[in-house]
C-alpha cells in the first residue's frame, strides 16, 4: 500500500485524512485495547471545552495533530472522573527534583460513535 506525501498535503487534506483513518479504525476488529499504553504521545495542558447533552457531559480536548477530540461521558462516569480530579488536585504540589509519582489507577466510559 502506497501511503501519501503527508509532507506536500494541504492542512485540510491532512485534518480530513485524520477523520477518514479514525472513523475507519472504529469500524475495525480488533479494538483499541481497552488498556492503557505503556507510553503514548500526550499534548501538555489542552485547551478543553465542556457542556451538557441532556444528563451527560460533552468533554472536548484539543490535540496539536489531532486537532479537538469529543467524547460523551455519562453521568456515572462523570462521577468517577470528577472524583479522581479532586483527588489529583488536593495532592500537596511535588518537591523540586523529587521523581514523579506512578499515576493512579483509573478506567471509565464506553464508546460513542
């Protein structure tokens, strides 16, 4: 398979292959994994968007390739996700030089298409 010149491709074309590939890969088996990745790529402090779709939370984060990421998260696991940042942000601020803490186990949601 002969994949393209993302180098000479416009930023429209490049944004609506990401959408054909993404929309594409959901239809597909097998799933993401349900784990989370060892390592993975992560844009630091996204601009983000909330608001409401009847009971449940529109969640939108803006990725520098992926552009603005939407998810739908039902009131329960709005719950848990809300707990675990209240948890995060009442944790006293690290000392300088000191090694990160391992993140704290969590999972949620399902998936909205």
């Amino acid at each position: 398979m002969a994949i393209p010149d993302v180098k000479q491709m416009s930023t429209e074309d490049l944004d609506a292959l990401l959408l054909a590939i993404a929309l594409e890969r959901a239809k597909r088996q097998p799933q993401v994994a349900m784990e989370q990745p060892k390592t993975m790529e992560a844009a630091l402090d996204p601009r983000w968007h909330i608001s409401m779709a009847d009971a449940n939370t529109v969640l939108q984060l803006r990725h520098p390739g992926y552009g603005w990421v939407g998810y739908v998260i039902p009131p329960a696991s709005r719950a848990q996700l809300v707990t675990f940042l209240l948890q995060h942000a009442l944790l006293p601020a690290p000392n300088p030089g000191s090694p990160p803490s391992p993140p704290a186990p969590s999972a949620g949601g399902g998936t909205v298409h």
